[in-house]
C-alpha cells in the first residue's frame, strides 16, 4: 500500500509543482541598508523559487556589491522609460489577426509593431506548464489590445529547463524550424506546442512535430529534416545562456523595456506595468500568482491492447483475475533489477498458480541507444519459442552490450541466441527483418498514449504503478484485484495524497523570502566543519534525495572545502531541508547521516549517501542500503541500524525543516552566507562573490 500510496503522491506533486517563481527587481538606493536589499534581491533571483526542489540555473549573474546600491540596470532605454525602436527587423508579415509578425536581425519571433514604446522580452520553455498558461491566459489579451494597438512588440526567447523538462529543447527547435516558412508558421507552431504539450510530451517528440507541421501544411521534408538534425540547438542553447546572464533562472521571465518581471503574470499585472511605462514611470515587483485549487482526478482503467501483434509475450492464464502488463526497456538497469530480482518470484507464486495473466511490452528510451535492437533480438527468440531465455540472458548480459553501439551488440546478441539453442540462420534473418522494429515502435506508440514515461511500469488491471516495486507490493496489489478492491483502494489512494499534499500546503505556508541577512542558529546542528573562528558561516539546508543537491556535493563543494573550510575563511554548517512529498526517503537518509555521526562518520556517511543517491533513490529497501553503506564505512553495524530503526533523530530533521522554512528556504540546496540567502545549486564562482562581498561589509 505503502508504494502504491507514494507513486501516487509523488505523481500529482509532480503535476502540481510549479516551473516559475517570483523576485523582485533590484532598486537603485543609494544606502548601505538599501544596497544590502538589492544584493538579497539579487540572491533571491537566483533561486527556484518553489518547494520542488528542482534547482536553478546553471549559471549565475554577477551579484551586485554591498555599498553601493547598483544603478537601474536599463542602460539602453532611454530616460522616460521607453524603449528604443527595434532595428535589423526581418521577415515582416502580417498574421491572421492583422499583427505584424517577424524575426530580430538575430533570428528571435517577434510579434507587434517593430516602433512600439514597450519591449516585452519573453524566455519561455514550451513544455513548462505555467507557460503554457500564459500562452492561453494573458497572451490572448496583450494581442487584442496593447499589441494590436502598437504599444507593445513580444520578442520570444528560448530557455528550455532541460533537467525538469527533457522534451522543452527539442520542441524550441522545432518551432526554429517551422519559422523556417515564415513568421506566421512559427507562431502558428508556437501556439500549437502549448495547446497541445501532452502528445508530444514524451521520448520521441519529433514524430509529433512532423504532424503538427504537416497539419499546417509545412514541407514535411524540410521540417523533418531540420527537426532530425537538430539545426537550431545551439541558437536555443545561445537563448538560455543570455537569460543566464541577465538573470534569468525560472520561466516564463519577461523583461518590460529591460525591468524584470518573472512568473506567469495575470493580464492585470501586465497591464500596469504597460501603462507604468507608457507613463515613464518604473513597474512594481509583482507578487507571485497564488496557486489555483486542484481537482482531485480519479484513475480509470486504461484499455490495453492485448491481440498477437500487441504483445512481445505473455505468461499465465488470459483469464486469470488479475492482469499484469509491463512496459520494459532492456537498456534500463532498474528494468534488469524487476527482472533478475521479483519476476521470477512473481512467476513462481503468482503467474504457476493461475492468480496473474503477465504480459510483456517494450518502451525502449531515447537515453538508451541500443534498447530497440535489445527488444527486437528478444522478440527473435520468441520466433522460436525462446522469448524467456533471450529475456533473461540479454538482461543479464546488460552491461556487455549496453552502450557498445549497434554493431557490437548485434553481435553480443547472436552470440547469446546461439547459447540458447537458437537456430542461428533463422535468427539473424529475423533481427535483419524490420517486422520487429514495427511492433516494438506499436508498443512505444501505445505507451505513450497511455500516459507512460518511465520503465518499468506497470498496469495491473489497467491501473498504471512505475518503477521497480518489491515483491510485497505486487502481491498487496494482486490480492486487491483478486478482490475486487483495485479501484476502491486506487481511489483512497488519491484522495489520501490530495489531502496530504493539501495539509503540507496549509501547514507550510512559506513567509517572504528575508529582505537581508536573518540569524541562522549554528549550534547543536547536524554537522559542521571548518574553524568555529572563521569569518564566514555559511549553512547549507540540504534534502539527500535532491539532485541537485547531489550536483553541488560533487561539483562545488570541494572546491568550497579547499579553498575556504580547510584555510581558516569557512566555517560550514550542514542543516536538513527534505522535500517530504517528492523525496520519500530523504528523511531516511539524513537519520542516516545522523546514526553515523554517533560513530563519528557523519561526513563519511553524506558522501556516501550522495554518491550512491541513484542506487538508494525510490528503493522501499533503503535502510537497508544504508546500512551496507555504514559496513563499508568501517561503522559498527548493530548499533548503526539499531539508531536507523529507533527515529531518534527524526524530530531534530524536522526541526531543520520548520526553521528552513520559516528562514523563507523554498527549494534545496539552499544556503545563508553570513546570514544572507543563496539558493539552487549555484557555481563556485557565485559562492566566490559573495564571500567577497559579506568580507566587505
């Protein structure tokens, strides 16, 4: 239940979570107190301004000094706030509206009259759903008026959040693509990739881009063309390293004749903020939209296609009262891990004994290059009735195959087809055949439909669960459709994480980010290291189940460690911040560290514990895992597990939460220099700055 339970939560948070943020521009004061504003300003931006804990951007902007207060950082408008007009414009024409549509001399969209007073630069991710909510939202309205009228020209700019959104490069090159017809045809794409993100939302997202081009009656050629070679990729990633530079670490972020303005905005913010130009007055900060109520949506069974064309083999008996359809990919190592670990125990005790009808289907991933072939070999065997022998001998030779290019790996299959008996001649005229590659594309195609993005996954009884659950959670599964109860307790299910996820809402109700510095306590903490004595603290809130968090323990702070802990400058605090509602054994994880540090390892242990992040990530099994890792360590395991089990230190990790919390830390990592909040998983270059700049005060 438990599994199922997190699946689900997991899966609405995820739909929940939110792409944008919200900071405020920096004001030109003049004071200490108020260029101490501007450089939290400045450090709020640089966040990602959620409880995602997805991270920031990669790259930071130079962060303003301590004394004084930087100026306006519109130096190319003129004085009464209105914007220069555009020149190199290219490629004008006329929509259907009657806007006038075009590109920049640097090859940008742009919509609205080139000579209009107010710019609105906007960097957008076209697989982000709070744009996709601009779009529809408030774009509509600046295109009926302020646009239409000539006061406003949107300019589009690429920012593609790759690590969240996988897709969102891809679909900016596409739309680059079909602007190869003109303006109006990129617009046109434009406003499809948002009407219509969920079907092209998954692993192969060209396929959709050819049909939405076709259906706008695009050269389908050129358009594939240009698609498959990825022809604009580094104009895309040449937008995202602009929006770096100007700030930009959340979408969609606009900037109005240069002033900053982030998060899907309603249409009445916009609309001051254009009449304040019109005006030659500054805009206002924004506050961030509040979120909208969510409707609970309730699961229905999918309908599996299960003809002899649809399935690559199945086991049991078709009647059986519980159907079990996996989606597998036998590049993926969690795929290996189902099938070498709880696919025999399932076959065993519940395919033998009439309780399952298993069903095999393929969904080989984009991110693995030689899965499809990987597939098509199995199927072969299944040609001669030898489907679970290539099954499990092409998993359990995974990582003799896996990443060895096509032709070594065909090779690697014949070769296990002949030691299970396989007819050798008749086997490489199957897997020379494209018949194969049909059916496995059929069964990408029907996954896809189905709403399904990772392997494996699972339909029992037309009720989707992902990842490599442990046996115990099949057979709790099993028994509800045996049952009867399946629905039911999907039901309860989603009710029970809609009100926990609502719960966490209320009860963590995140004050504003601090203004300036805020007393971090120090003492009695997780962890600490460096000099008691150094000029600088800084204390990191940290979830061990974060990437991003993984990402600044590997790059970053080493780095901190030779140049400022282990010299004196530092003194570094570790605090913990788990994302309970998307990291489900973060809380774990930090007892973990904390059982260690009775044993004086606690440092060992949260190495080991982000070293290891993706063996333990999503495992039921983790404390176990976990203590493995103390054995390794040298820790005495006993007394090590014994801790793990009792929760001792449970309440002490929440607190770190609650006092995060009410510091205004929205995401992980997140950091307080010398009292001063900097938050994502920032280069080392930002953490040199603002030391820098906290020695200055």
């Amino acid at each position: 239940m438990k599994t199922l339970f997190w699946f689900i939560l997991i899966f609405l948070v995820l739909l929940l979570a939110a792409c944008g943020g919200a900071a405020a521009e920096p004001s030109a004061g003049n004071t200490p107190r108020e260029a101490n504003a501007d450089l939290q300003a400045w450090l709020n931006s640089q966040g990602d301004g959620d409880l995602s804990g997805l991270g920031a951007a990669d790259a930071a902007t130079p962060p303003p000094t301590l004394a004084p207060a930087p100026a306006t950082m519109n130096t190319a408008v003129a004085e009464d706030g209105v914007a220069p007009a555009a020149v190199g414009i290219t490629g004008l024409s006329t929509d259907a509206n009657g806007i006038t549509v075009g590109f920049t001399a640097d090859g940008r969209a742009f919509k609205g009259d080139p000579d209009a007073p107010v710019l609105i630069e906007e960097f957008s991710d076209y697989q982000c759903p709070f744009c996709a909510r601009w779009a529809s939202q408030t774009l509509p309205s600046l295109l009926a008026n302020q646009i239409a009228d000539g006061q406003v020209m949107l300019v589009y700019y690429d920012f593609p959040l790759s690590s969240i959104h996988p897709q969102a490069a891809a679909a900016a090159n596409a739309a680059r693509c079909a602007g190869e017809a003109g303006a109006v045809a990129y617009w046109q794409f434009h406003d499809q990739l948002f009407a219509r993100m969920g079907e092209w939302s998954h692993n192969n997202p060209n396929t959709t881009f050819i049909k939405f081009a076709t259906e706008l009656g695009l050269d389908e050629t050129d358009f594939t063309a240009c698609v498959n070679a990825n022809r604009y990729g580094s104009q895309v990633q040449a937008d995202v390293q602009l929006g770096q530079r100007r700030g930009v670490s959340s979408t969609p972020s606009f900037f109005l004749n240069e002033q900053a303005l982030i998060g899907a905005q309603p249409t009445e913010v916009f609309n001051q903020a254009i009449a304040a130009l019109l005006n030659g007055e500054r805009i206002a900060a924004a506050q961030p939209p509040q979120p909208e109520p969510q409707e609970i949506v309730i699961p229905t069974p999918a309908a599996i296609a299960l003809g002899a064309d649809d399935v690559a083999f199945a086991l049991g008996d078709p009647n059986a009262p519980v159907q079990i359809v996996e989606f597998t990919d036998y590049q993926c190592p969690y795929c290996q891990q189902h099938s070498s670990q709880t696919l025999p125990q399932i076959i065993s005790e519940m395919v033998e004994n009439g309780r399952v009808y298993y069903v095999f289907k393929d969904l080989p991933l984009d991110m693995h290059p030689e899965a499809r072939i990987a597939a098509k070999a199995v199927r072969c065997g299944g040609e001669q009735d030898a489907f679970m022998a290539m099954h499990d001998a092409v998993f359990n030779s995974q990582q003799q195959w896996g990443g060895q290019g096509a032709a070594k790996a065909g090779e690697i299959f014949a070769s296990l087809a002949a030691e299970s008996g396989l007819d050798g001649a008749a086997f490489a005229a199957c897997y020379a055949s494209s018949a194969q590659d049909d059916l496995v594309q059929a069964n990408v195609e029907e996954a896809i439909a189905l709403g399904v993005r990772s392997t494996p996954s699972f339909f029992f009884n037309g009720f989707l669960a992902s990842g490599a659950l442990p046996f115990d959670s099949f057979e709790q599964i099993v028994t509800w459709g045996e049952n009867g109860e399946l629905a039911a307790q999907v039901e309860a299910n989603v009710r029970a994480a809609y009100a926990a996820q609502q719960a966490q809402q209320q009860q963590q109700q995140i004050p504003p980010t601090p203004a300036g510095p805020v007393d971090v306590p120090t003492e009695d903490v997780a962890f600490a290291m460096g000099s008691p004595d150094a000029p600088v603290t800084i204390v990191e809130y940290t979830d061990y189940q974060c990437p991003f968090c993984s990402r600044h323990f590997a790059q970053t702070l080493p780095q901190l460690k030779a140049q400022y802990i282990d010299t004196g400058l530092v003194r570094y605090v570790i605090k913990d911040f788990p994302l309970t509602s998307i990291h489900p054994q973060a809380v774990l994880a930090a007892e973990a560290a904390r059982c260690a540090g009775e044993q004086n390892a606690y440092l060992e242990m949260h190495d080991a514990l982000f070293a290891n992040q993706t063996e333990w990530n999503g495992r039921q099994d983790a404390a176990a895992l976990f203590t493995n890792y103390a054995s390794q360590l040298g820790l005495e395991p006993t007394p090590f597990s014994d801790c793990l089990a009792s929760g001792r230190y449970q309440q002490a990790v929440e607190a770190d939460l609650n006092e995060g919390v009410a510091f205004g830390v929205r995401g992980t990592p997140a950091f307080f220099i010398n009292g001063y909040l900097l938050s994502g998983a920032q280069p080392l270059e930002a953490f040199v700055q603002m030391i820098t700049a906290v020695q200055n005060q």
